[in-house]
C-alpha cells in the first residue's frame, strides 16, 4: 500500500449563504489505494463515518 502525504489546500465556497468568505482552509487526506474508484466517506444515523471504495481490475 502506498501511502501519500496529506495536502493543505483551499476550498472554494460558492453561492455563499452561510460562510462570509469565498475559501476555508482544507486539509486533503487521501483514502483507498492509488487507483481506487471513487473513495466515499457516509455518515451513519448514529454519527457513525464509514469509508468505502470500489477496486477496479485492470488487465
């Protein structure tokens, strides 16, 4: 498994309604595997946070 390094970043906010700023700071964390389809993280009913992603096979 090959691990990377989390990035700093921005966010941009659009159609502000409730953040009085155009970007937030962001922490990008990468999940999954290098090639990994789709990384998702679900918040569970219970606050619960799941994380799945789907392996794709390649020939």
């Amino acid at each position: 498994m090959q691990t990377t390094k989390p990035n700093n970043d921005t966010i941009e906010v659009r159609n502000p309604k409730t953040f009085k700023t155009d970007k937030i700071p962001a922490q990008r964390i990468p999940i999954g595997q290098p090639g990994d389809y789709k990384p998702c993280i679900e918040k569970l009913p219970d606050n619960e946070k799941k994380d799945s992603v789907t392996h794709l096979k390649t020939h």
